[in-house]
C-alpha cells in the first residue's frame, strides 16, 4: 500500500523510514508544497500521514488541498495540540479519518495505517459503485434528452466534441466534469412543449412568453441534474451556462465574473460561437461579433478559444472520412448521421452531425416498424473495418 508521510522534522521522516519501509511503499516529503508535487507526479495514495504545525501550509491546510488530488486516500493527522477547534477544523476541512498525538508508538502509527488502509479500499469500492451509479443517470437523462429533442442532444455532442481538445491543451483538472456539463447543458429542453421544441428545431421566430420560457432552460437543467450524486458542480455549471460575465442575463442574482463557475463559462463561450457557425459567420468574423458583445464573455475563455479554433470549431463530420450508404440494421452507436433523418410526418429523429445513440437508432427502429421512416442512411463511422 501506498502511503505519503509529510513533516518538516527531518529526524520524524527518517524514524519514519526505517521502521516502516519493510511495510508500507514510503514516500516522503518535507512540508506541505513538496507532498503537493509528490501526489500530483506519484498520486494516488492509499493513505496521507501529515504533521500539523508546518510552516508556510499546516497540515489542514495541505490535506484540503489533498483531497482535489487524491479524494479518495485516507487521511491521518499527526498533532501535539489536539483541541476540540483544531480537530473540527480537521474532520470538516481535511476530512481527516484518524488523530494521532506526537509523539506517536509505532505500533499504534502501524495500526493506524492498517485500519486507514481497509477504510481506502472500502471507499474505492463505493466510489467505483457510484461512479458506474452516476454514468448510468447521465446516460438515461442522455437518451431522454435525444428522444425529446434531438437537436440538443446534438448540440451538446458537438459542445463535449470541442471542449476534449481544448481542455487537453490546458491540461485542465476534472475534465469529464466539462464534458457532461456540455453533454447535459441542454437537458432542460425536456420540460418543454413539443410545439415550442419544433419552432426551436426549425429556427422560428418566438414570441416574447416563449422567449422567456426557453430563458429558465438552464435552471430546470440545473433541478434535473442536482440530484444525481456527484453532479453537484456540474448542476452549477448548467444553471449558469447563459449569464453574462458581466452579472446581467440570467439567472438574476449577485454571481458575475470569475464567481461564474468556469465550466458555465466555458459553455457560453462555445455555444454561441458554435450558433454563429450555424449562420454562416466564422473565424475573424466570429471572433470580431463576440467581442463587440460587451460584458457577455470571460475574455480570457474568449481569446483562448479563438486561439485554439482559429477558424471552427471541432465538427463530427470529417472530409477525410468516406461515407456509407447504410440499412437500419447495419447502424450502431457512434456512426454521425450525415443528412438529417425525419419522419413521414415531419418529426425530426436525429440531427445532421450528431452521434447515433443506443436509444436514438431504437427510436428509429420504432418508427420504422410503423412505416413512418426507411433507409438508407448516410453516416461516417469512427473506425474502418
């Protein structure tokens, strides 16, 4: 088992190594900054064993940070001054699973680890079971959100399509919280009239009561998906995606500038751009228009987007790639749909550009068994036989 011990008393971390080595698999560091680095190179670890009193970053004020880079280790406080606010302040800021006093046995130090140790494994196999809990919610709301209105489903495709690049680039942390957020931004055009959904599909004009309905989209996003464990950020991300940098637009409360979480603006910056694109401004054009919104956009997202994507944004749809002429039973998930596919009546099933779906090619297949829609249909696949 992995374990990283952190004090700035060079003679703790040596009594440390020799009578744990033969044990455990050791790292150790000398104070707050380097255990930071050691967990970012060498992470994740089993368990955390930090001193309190540090200088520079004390030990609450490490294992806060710790728990961004390795969430799921457990974490034990070494500490000569156990007093009720300093052991709060543990439990609630560093979640701290056990507290030692310096000095300490080593029989009760090797104790410690081995309980922490089956406390690590015992949450790695609820975190793997929530994990596996929260990709099955996002999957279902997924397939809803096709099945409702397949255009936003699409949109939020191309959205997740551009963002992967972009954050890899940044090396941004987290970054499947970003794609689900751009997967799901458009999750609360469920709630709405299919009436209205079809006016929004084809691009007409709404009338002032619409208008204001779509407005507070976001927000029912955000009641949606609040409720699924470990969305919770996410949610934020999806309420906010349509406020302005400035603190105007909606929702109308105090939150402006960096206050926005990141991944909300992220969107609004990608979305609007991916809808000038759809009108045929592109580039420096493009670049030019949302510059001159004063106040709508992080400026910072802006430049770099338009740094990365000079010239489009990431689209599904490749010249490169060869298209197939395909049957219904030949279709499978992740093949992007090349024209359109509607029914007899008129119901738009999938959007040009989108991914096929599990749940989008049996909605196909249903109003194909009722003779409302054939083939073939022309796709790219991913990968070429």
């Amino acid at each position: 088992m992995k374990v990283l011990f952190v004090d700035d008393n060079a003679s703790v971390l040596a009594a440390f190594r020799r009578n744990l080595r033969k044990r455990f698999d050791l790292s150790m560091a000398d104070s707050a900054k380097a255990a930071l680095k050691i967990l970012e190179k060498e992470g994740p670890f089993g368990v955390i064993v930090s001193d309190m009193k540090m200088p520079g970053m004390n030990g609450i004020e490490f294992l806060e940070k710790a728990i961004e880079m390795s969430p799921d280790s457990a974490r034990i406080m070494l500490t000569g001054n156990a007093d009720q606010e300093t052991a709060t302040e543990a439990v609630n800021r560093g979640h701290v699973y056990r507290f030692l006093n310096k000095p300490c046995s080593v029989e009760d130090l090797i104790g410690a680890i081995n309980d922490a140790g089956h406390h690590y494994e015992l949450m790695k196999l609820e975190h793997n079971d929530l994990q596996r809990t929260v990709a099955g919610c996002v999957k279902v709301l997924t397939d809803v959100l096709g099945m409702v209105a397949p255009f936003a489903l699409g949109r939020g495709q191309r959205l997740k399509a551009s963002l992967i690049p972009f954050m890899e680039v940044l090396k941004m942390k987290s970054p499947w919280q970003y794609e689900v957020a751009a997967l799901l931004s458009s999750i609360g055009y469920t709630s709405l009239p299919s009436e209205l959904i079809s006016k929004l599909e084809s691009g007409e004009s709404l009338t002032g009561h619409e208008s204001s309905v779509v407005r507070g989209v976001p927000v029912i996003g955000y009641d949606l998906v609040s409720g699924v464990p470990k969305l919770g950020k996410i949610a934020n991300m999806i309420k906010y995606q349509r406020k302005n940098f400035d603190g105007t637009g909606f929702p109308k409360d105090e939150v402006a500038g960096q206050s926005i979480p990141l991944g909300a603006r992220l969107l609004r910056v990608f979305e609007d751009r991916m809808e000038l694109e759809r009108e045929g401004v592109s580039g420096a054009a493009a670049h030019e228009k949302m510059r001159s919104r004063t106040g709508h956009y992080d400026p910072q997202v802006l430049e770099l987007c338009f740094k990365y994507y000079p010239d489009y944004l990431s689209t599904s749809i490749s010249k490169e790639k060869p298209v197939h002429s395909l049957e219904l039973d030949s279709l499978k998930p992740g093949h992007v749909v090349l024209s359109d596919i509607y029914t007899v009546n008129g119901v738009l099933l999938v959007e040009a550009g989108n991914w096929l779906t599990a749940a989008t090619i049996q909605r196909i297949r249903n109003y194909a068994v009722l003779e409302q829609v054939s083939g073939p249909f022309y796709v790219q696949v991913e990968e070429e036989s």
